[in-house]
C-alpha cells in the first residue's frame, strides 16, 4: 500500500522535482528540447514515424493496377522530411527532418522507385553517431559540432528542381544541394557565384516555358533574387532591401513582375541567440498589414508595395498581369495552430483533433495604377496548389491541389481536385477515408498544347494497406478515378514537393 | 653558505621562463590552394581587432600547416586561424556577411553565427606548447 502511494505521488509530481533526470531528460525537459521517442498506432500517421534507421529504399518492377499512359515517360522526383528520430529522441516539428529525395522512375520496362537521404554534412555526422548533434527548425538541440553558418544545419529536406540536366534538393534556409539524377548520389551544395556561396535559395523556384528559372533567397530584411538560364547557370542576381522582415516561403512569377507576399511574421534574433528555435522565434504582429511587394522582372528593382489585412502564407499557385492588373492565387494557412504547435500533434503518432483552422485558396487581384487589392477566398480544406507547366507565370484556368472533403480533424488530405478558375468548377476524385494524398503534378502530353491536356501524377499513402503509391489520373478526367496505381511493398515518409523531367 | 644559497634561488627562479614558442598545427582543409593566416591575441578588448601577433603560412602539398610564434611570455591567449583559399589576405564573405571561407579558433571553441567570446577561446600559455586546430 505504501509502495502504491508513492508511487502515484511521484508520478503526479513529476520526474523533475525529484532531480531524478540524467542529461537526456534534462534536455527534454527544456520546453523546445526533442520529444521522447514514443509513436503512437493511428494507421494514418504511420509513414510520420520516418525513416529510423536512415537507410535508403530501392524497388523495381513495381506492381501497376489499371494500366499506365504509353505516353508517360520520365521521372517523379519528390522530396521530405525522412529523418525525424535518433538515439532515442524525435524531433518536434515536421520541417525539421532530414531531407529523403524520392526517384519514380516511369520507363518503356515498368516502374521503379529509389528514396535515399541527402548526404548532408549534417546528416552524415548525426547517421554515424547514432544521435543529433546539431540544432533543428523547431527543437533546440545544442550544437556538438561548429555551426558557422546556414549550410551547417541544412537538412536539404524541402522539394526537388532539375535545371541544366542537374538534380538540387532545396532548403529555404541554405545552399541548393546537387544530387546525380539517376542514382540520387548526394554531389555537394551548388554555389551559382563566389559571392553567393552559402546564400540561402528557396524551395520554390519558379521556370517559365522558355526554361529560365526564378528563384529568391531571403535572410532578414534581405532579398537576393536569382535568375537562372536554360545551362543551368546564374544570368543574374539582385540584392534588395524589403520594407521589413519577414518569413518567406514561396513567391510568385507574372510576365512583367515578380510578386511576394510579406506576413507580419519577423525572427526575433535575441530570442534565437538565448536559446530559443527558429519556431520558438519567431513573432506574428497582429497589427501590422501583410505586404505585397512587386519587383519589376526587368530592372529587378522595387516597383511598388501595397497592404493586406495579415495572413500566413506559404504556397502560391500562379500569377500573371496585364501591365496594370496582377492576379496571383496563394494559399492562407493558419498561424494559431502553426505557431503553437498543434500543427505538429500529430507527429507522435497519435490521432489528435482540431488541426486548426483550414488552410483555403485565396485569388488576388491588384491594381497596379490605383494600388487597391482584392482578394477572394474558397473554402475548401486544401494545399500544395500547381498549374500546368506550360503556363507559369502566364494567364492560367486550372489549379490542381490535393484538398479534405470529409470530417476537418484528420491530419492529411484524402482528395484531389482541378479548379477551373473560369467556370468556377471542380473535378474532383476522392480515394476515401483511409488514404492520405499528397502533391500531384501536371504533366504535359508530348506534343500537345491546350493547357490541362496531360496527366495528373502524385503520390499517396494507403493506411488500411500500410503502403505509398503514386496515381496516375487523365488530367481531363480526375473523377473518373485513377487510370492506375504504381504500388510500392512498403511506406515511405509523408513529404512536401515534387519535380517531373 | 651564502655562497650556496644564491646560485640556488637563481637555478628555482630560472623556472619562470619569459619566452616561450606556440606551434599551431592547423587540419581539416577543405582544399590545398592558398594560405593560412592566423592572428593571435592576449586580451578580450582587443579580441578580433587588434591582434598581438599575426603569421601566414602557404599550405604544403599534404594539406597540412604548422604555424610557430616565438619568444611569447607565459600567459594567456587566444587565436583565430583563416584558410585564405585564393589569397586575397581576408576572410571572404558572401552577401549575407557569412565567411565563405573555412575558419577555427583556439581551445575548439565556436560561436553562433559569429566568433566566439575571447574567454570561450582562452588558453593558458606556460611554456613550449604545440596545439592543433581542426577546421572540420
């Protein structure tokens, strides 16, 4: 009877107030220290366990249900956080996981599949001690190696973009890391000139159809803006100053003008200097507007700034502009749930409800002359917008995004729809409850040229199956259902954003 | 006696030297092309502006450079060290004022995001001492 007592005494004290931890727990203890490594059973959330003996996958001759495009030829690259658990520790946010880059490989013999880490310098270190030794997004771990600069916590985890034959991984807050396109060999970070070497560039170029790619890096109040041509190598680059700092995840490319999004969202650095993490950080000024900026594309100068009521943002879909008029379409998420961390509930494993308010396309519509902007929302529960390649940064009508019909408190999407923008329409394809849907891309017909004449192609995980796929569906036909499904015999982490070649 | 007691202190006295040599064996290059320059200073008010001593050395074939600083007194220091890849004579840096080139300090100390205190990489100098450096 007394032995029960106490223990319960214990337990409703907690750990720490009998000075009972060793250096591990103390650590976990800290509010942004890593999270005891405990996954939870929700079939859902499997694949968010990662990857916990950061080994790399390989499978060929993947079985096909239905039957595969004759047409369809090339490779889906995906990337994603596919390291999230060392030493008995997992990190507690989703962005913090080393990069996994995906290869499906759609060839004349079948399909085949590789997913292997990105051999970062970080990664490397931290795989051959078995531990986490350097500092993350969103969990403080001190630093058991020197961290000079950006590149030393790359993690390279963020989406994939092939320009000039070459494969890159990326990661807003450093270097791109170049990766050979066949074998996924980690090659080294990619330096576009010797005064950009290090310079963060962002997981969200942009290639327009004549094949130059645009991208940003931001750091504080700091832009650098990179134009790259069809070799592959920097045209031109700007630095500029923003009006304030912010955030930046994503841009937008029109004709004339490059378009970003400012949320009131800064770092404060003393916090981050005291021990803080970049999450932990970071601070949402209610009271300030977000900012549209618009950069002329052939000066690279600031042309003009104009306000919104705030939002967090992180994806765009397209922009095109007229000379006077700028329409851009963006996703608004939101920053209660990201900043408080329910965003990362389930990252445990467990089934948690109430993922915050859903993130929802908004249409912008801005008045270049007169300055006045407007913006339309839709309500559906979505993300991970793309349009047709073919038409970035021109006059688009289709969106396809994967989105949420059914009840708002699952983690993951379970639809894939395309939004006709001129008829306000949808057509929609629902995989059903116990599948969880990520990013899907168009891919052109070869030889065709009406915009949308082309497949669908992305991947999913199946929990009542517990196995990743990627569908394949007629661009022009998605509720009639996928046209097949490659299966692989096994999961692989959920991720964020893919490239097709 | 007195005679024996003099020769005595001097030999114990002699013990306190005021000359001492700190070689620096610099590894972990990232490449074999240009210099190392190092800096050396003895207090914190003058810590990565003024420095006490400085010396350059070119890298060998090996990859490997030994830097040697004379005639220090018994004291305390702290040193950064710089591979000066092209051999401009500074630590180049890119847009974000981030050093683009490898760089270390003494005692394996390091900042974040920026050089670490004088007292983080302090060392006590008593007598002849060979140190080595990574820049890894």
């Amino acid at each position: 009877m007394l032995a029960r007592r106490q223990f319960l005494i214990r337990s409703s004290l907690g750990a720490a107030s009998f000075g009972l931890l060793d250096a591990a727990q103390a650590q976990s203890a800290s509010p942004e220290g890593p999270l005891p490594a405990r996954f939870g059973q929700a079939p859902l959330l499997q694949p968010l366990r990662g990857y916990v003996d950061g080994l790399d996958r390989v499978s060929e001759g993947l079985r096909v249900r239905g039957r595969l495009p004759a047409g369809l030829r090339g490779t889906l690259y995906r990337n994603g956080p596919g390291m999230l658990e060392r030493g008995g520790q997992r990190y507690r946010h989703w962005f913090d996981g080393d990069g996994l880059v995906q290869a499906w490989s759609f060839g004349a013999q079948g399909v085949s599949h590789q997913a292997r880490f990105v051999q970062t310098r970080k990664f490397q270190a931290e795989q051959a001690a078995g531990a986490f030794l350097l500092p993350a997004f969103g969990t403080v771990i001190p630093p058991q190696l020197p961290v000079r600069g950006p590149d030393d916590m790359n993690t390279a985890n963020t989406s994939v973009v092939v320009q000039g034959g070459r494969l890159y991984a990326l990661w807003e807050g450093g270097s791109a890391t170049e990766l050979d396109p066949a074998t996924l060999r980690t090659l080294g970070p990619r330096t576009w000139a010797p005064e950009l070497k290090g310079v963060p560039f962002s997981a969200h170029p942009k290639k327009e159809p004549d094949g130059t790619l645009w991208n940003f890096g931001s750091f504080g109040k700091h832009l650098v803006l990179y134009q790259i041509g069809v070799d592959g190598e920097l045209k031109r680059h700007q630095v500029l100053n923003l009006p304030t700092g912010a955030m930046l995840h994503d841009f937008a490319v029109s004709q004339r003008y490059i378009a970003l999004l400012l949320p009131p969202l800064s770092l404060d650095m003393a916090a981050a200097r005291s021990g803080r993490s970049m999450v932990g950080a970071m601070r949402w000024d209610a009271r300030q507007p977000m900012r549209l900026v618009v950069i002329d594309k052939a000066t690279l100068q600031l042309q003009r700034t104009m306000e919104l009521p705030p939002a967090l943002v992180f994806h765009f879909g397209n922009a095109w502009d007229d000379g006077d008029q700028l329409q851009l379409d963006y996703v608004e998420s939101d920053i209660e749930s990201f900043l408080d961390g329910s965003f990362n509930a389930a990252l445990g494993g467990e089934q948690v409800d109430g993922q915050g308010k859903p993130s929802q396309l908004r249409l912008l519509r801005a008045d270049l002359r007169s300055g006045k902007v407007s913006v339309e929302g839709r309500r559906e529960s979505m993300e991970f917008p793309v349009v047709d390649p073919r038409v970035v940064a021109r006059r688009h009508r289709y969106l396809y995004h994967p989105l949420q019909t059914g009840p708002q408190d699952r983690w993951s999407f379970n639809a894939i729809q395309r939004l006709d923008l001129e008829r306000g329409q949808v057509d929609r394809y629902d995989f059903g409850a116990h599948v969880a849907v990520e990013e899907h891309l168009l891919v052109p017909k070869p030889g065709s040229r009406r915009e949308g004449e082309g497949w669908l192609v992305g991947t999913g995980f199946d929990a009542q199956r517990q196995r990743s796929f990627a569908a394949v569906f007629d661009a022009e036909a998605i509720s009639a259902g996928p046209l097949a499904l490659v299966d692989l015999p096994y999961w692989v982490p959920f991720g964020f954003h893919s490239h097709f070649v | 006696m007195k005679q024996v007691l003099v020769p005595l202190v001097a030999l114990l006295l002699s013990g306190v030297s005021a000359a001492a040599t700190l070689e620096i064996e610099v590894e972990g290059l990232p490449s074999r092309e240009g210099q190392m320059l190092v800096a050396v200073y003895d207090k914190a008010e003058t810590w990565m502006k003024k420095p006490l001593r400085a010396n350059r050395a070119v890298v060998s074939a090996e990859g490997l450079v030994k830097l040697r600083f004379e005639d220090l007194p018994d004291g305390d220091y702290a040193y950064a060290v710089i591979h000066d890849a092209n051999n401009n004579g500074k630590l180049d840096m890119n847009v974000m004022g981030i050093p683009t080139e490898a760089y270390a300090f003494s005692n394996k100390a390091s900042g974040s995001f920026g050089p670490p205190k004088f007292e983080a990489a302090r060392f006590s100098l008593q007598g002849d001492a060979q140190q080595r450096v990574s820049l890894k």
